[in-house]
C-alpha cells in the first residue's frame, strides 16, 4: 500500500514542477489594499430596544400608578381585613458541632482555594 502511495506522491511532485509557481504582480498588495479602502462598510444604525413612544407608556403608566397610590384613601387598603396569622411553627435546628483541626483544615483549603487563580495570573503574566 505504502507503494501506492509512494508513486502517487512521485507523480504529485512532476505535476507542480511542471506547472510552476504563479507569481504575483509587483503592485498585487497595493491593489488589494486599495479595493478594500473602496468597500463601503454599512454604517450601523442604532435602533433601541424600546422607542421613545414605549418609554412616555410605560412612564406614564408609573406616574398612574404612583398618583393613584397617594390620592386614593387609605381605608381601600385596609390590611385589617386580612388575616396574616401564621400558625407558630417551632423546631430547632440541630447543633453542628465541629472540632477546631477540622475547622482549620476548612481554612487552609479556602485559603488554597482562592489563592489558585492569583497564581495563575501572576506566573501567566511573569512568563511573556
């Protein structure tokens, strides 16, 4: 197979030596540049997520709200006709009790912890 291969790369080889290489014209980066320079790029045109009509609603719909908070009488929003008595619920949490090497180990791992990325950055940065 590797024979195949080899005859095929053999007769790769004679195709570009007999094609050539093409050449680029002396001024090819010139032109390039210059026909980009022509492009005209879109500008982009700012359209906000809402209108100017959508804003004056929704203002006008909080000075609504607010307006008729304030002049209406407080006796509509009575909370006394609502009962808000919640039944007593009484349980205690369990007590975590947790030895003091147990706690500092937690300590020291935080501390690890957070100090992974600033040495990260530190020898990222130190190594460019």
């Amino acid at each position: 197979m590797e024979k195949q291969f080899d005859k095929d790369d053999a007769a790769l080889k004679r195709i570009i030596k007999t094609a050539g290489r093409e050449q680029p014209s002396v001024n090819f980066v010139n032109d390039v540049m210059q026909r980009i320079a022509m492009e005209k790029e879109p500008a982009f045109v700012y359209k906000p997520l809402f209108s100017k009509q959508a804003w004056v609603v929704v203002a006008a719909l909080f000075v609504f709200a607010i307006g008729t908070l304030y002049f209406s009488p407080l006796n509509i929003f009575n909370a006394d006709q609502f009962d808000f008595a919640m039944p007593s619920l009484q349980f205690d949490l369990p007590q975590i009790q947790l030895s003091n090497t147990f706690l500092y180990g937690i300590a020291f791992l935080s501390l690890f912890l957070i100090q992974i990325p600033f040495l990260k950055k530190f020898t990222s940065e130190e190594n460019r």
